[in-house]
C-alpha cells in the first residue's frame, strides 16, 4: 500500500499490519505486529495492569515515541477494568506517524474504538475520557525528547510508575539512546515511586547507559525476532531477571559495548572509567544480585559475595 506520506503499511509475516518508516527503513513492532508486542512487551512483562491495580491512587505510564500509537492504545485496552485513574503522557517530536495510522485504521485494527480519543489528542493534545471503569488523562508533549528532558517543562510532568520506551533503533536514531538521556530520565524519577522500564533493545551499550544512570537493568522476555529484550527499574525487585556478573564479564569483552555519549552511532569497546562505573553500581554488589536470582532463577556465574 503506498501512502503520500513518509509512512507505509506493510504486512508481517504473521499476517499482522504495522507502519513502516521510509526514511527510517524500519517497521513498528516488527516481531509480532503492533497489538501483540505491545501486549507482550509493554503490557504483560512489566504487570501494568497488576501494578495499577495495586495502586492507591493516580498511575503515570510515560509513553516515549507515540509513533503510531499502538503501545498507548494497548495499554488503554487493556486497562478498561482498572477502577484507579490512569495519566497516560506520551512524547514525539512528529505527529506524522500518528495521522497516517489513524487514516490506515481499518487495516492496523488496533484503533478499533478509540478513533475519537486520538483525534481529540492530535487536535487539543490532551483529553480527558472514561476508558471503561477507568478515567484517563492523555497528555501530548510534542518536541525533541532529550531537548525535554533537560527543559523546565520535564520538571512539572507527573513522574512515572512505568516507562515504555520505544524509539527507532539506536542505528537510526541514536540521538534518542544516548548516556545523558537516560541519566537525565533517572533524575526525573520519584525514589518514592517504584518505576519500571521496558524497552525492545538488547543491546550491550543501552544496557550499560541504563545502568550509568542508576537505573537497575535485566533481559527482558523475547518477542518475535529477538531472543531477549531489556528491562529496567528503579526498584531491583522491578526487574525480574537482573543482569549478573557473567553478563559484565561479556560486556567486558564486547566491541560493542560503550554507550553513545554524542547522538552519533559508533560502536566502541568499554573505556576503564565506564567499567570501573559499573562494578560500582549496587545491582553488581553480591548481596543484592544473589537476592534477587535465588528468587527467580540460578545465576550462571555467582557474583563473589555470594
Ligand atoms: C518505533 S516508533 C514508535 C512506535 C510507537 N511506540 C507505537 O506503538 O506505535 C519511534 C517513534 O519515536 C519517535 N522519535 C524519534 N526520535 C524522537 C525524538 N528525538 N523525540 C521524540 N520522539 C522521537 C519517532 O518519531 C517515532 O514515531
């Protein structure tokens, strides 16, 4: 199907439709189609339904990369019968992605019911709707994410319980997985309010940028393509399967494992100063690793404290 615009639909392998970026020469939610991953990934693997239920009061997800908007209407869907209230606030620096989808519901079909919500967003970028049982606020923020993040405007932003984080990949958009985004998005977190954060990356140098931030870092669970994905917290009990020493000694020998520092795509091994960051940080402390993994599964190399 070819469209006016920078943005085409294609078809997956599973038969699923998802929006493509010309420009980019990538595919949303390439795996298993923008319903599915955004289920698996964004919904199910960080309990955002659970974790809202067990809330006393208002839960903010950060939707970082709107793009077409299929992780934020999942989300939504699947919150239908969560009494609390939900502070949905997405970011994106293009409104395009979102127009053409919308204009392509039929065939991506996860629009089904909230056609009027997003086009209420585009037009006033915020709505306040019943989604079900629950009240929704939906904010827009539109503008560079880093260039946000290190403005005022991030400092009056509701802080998140949960962060989905689903930009191009760093190859193409490595402005958006640099060091200081991540560490300007830890210094936004509440330390009061336990924050997770999924993300489809695996990728050594993401990881080792999470974990220079403060934030605690572990694989997250496959999804279509990709054997494994990353998921990160605040909080270590947040993080299912932490990442371990085995996981530093690779990362030790990887040439791919410096984070960007510049929104530049290079691949680099570790400099000194950055592993030496990293065996300070609590997750690599034998206590806390060894908690966590006798919790959920046998770690392969036993930190040394244990
Ligand atoms: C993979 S798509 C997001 C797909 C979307 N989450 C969905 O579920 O449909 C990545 C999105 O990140 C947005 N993005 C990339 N760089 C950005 C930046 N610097 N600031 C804000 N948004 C950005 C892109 O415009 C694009 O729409």
């Amino acid at each position: 199907m070819s469209s006016p615009y920078a943005y085409k639909i294609v078809q997956l392998r599973n038969g699923s439709h998802s929006v493509h970026s010309v420009e980019h020469g990538e595919t949303m939610h390439p795996g298993l189609g923008p319903a599915e991953e955004a289920l698996e990934l964004y919904v199910r693997q960080p309990r955002l339904v659970e974790r809202q239920r067990e809330l006393d009061g208002e839960f903010v997800i950060w939707d970082v990369g709107l793009g077409a908007a299929a992780n934020a209407l999942t989300v939504l869907r699947a919150s239908r019968d969560v009494s609390n209230r939900l502070r949905l606030v997405s970011f994106e620096h293009t409104l395009e992605p979102l127009r053409f989808a919308l204009a392509s519901s039929q065939a991506l079909g996860y629009f089904d019911g909230y056609e009027l919500v997003v086009e209420r967003l585009l037009a006033e970028g915020r709505v306040e709707f019943q989604n079900g049982r629950q009240a929704v606020t939906w904010e827009l923020h539109v503008g560079d994410f880093p260039a946000l993040l290190r403005s005022a405007v991030a400092q009056q932003l509701a802080r998140p319980h949960a962060i989905i984080f689903d930009p191009w990949s760093p190859a193409k958009n490595p402005a958006m997985w640099c060091a200081p985004v991540f560490a300007g998005l830890f210094q936004l977190l509440d330390p009061s309010r336990p924050c997770v954060m999924p993300t489809y990356s695996r990728s050594t140098m993401l990881r080792v940028a999470l974990l220079l931030a403060g934030f605690y870092v572990g694989s997250g669970q496959a999804t279509g393509r990709k054997e494994e994905t990353t998921i990160a917290a605040n909080l270590l009990e947040l993080v299912p399967s932490p990442l371990g020493l085995d996981w530093l000694a690779r990362a030790q020998r990887s040439g791919s494992a410096e984070p960007l520092w510049e929104p530049v795509y290079r691949q680099a091994t570790l400099k000194p100063e950055t592993l030496e960051r990293m065996r300070q940080h609590p997750q690599f402390n034998g206590a806390a690793v060894c908690s966590v993994q006798e919790k959920n599964k046998p770690a392969t190399t036993q930190p040394r404290a244990c």
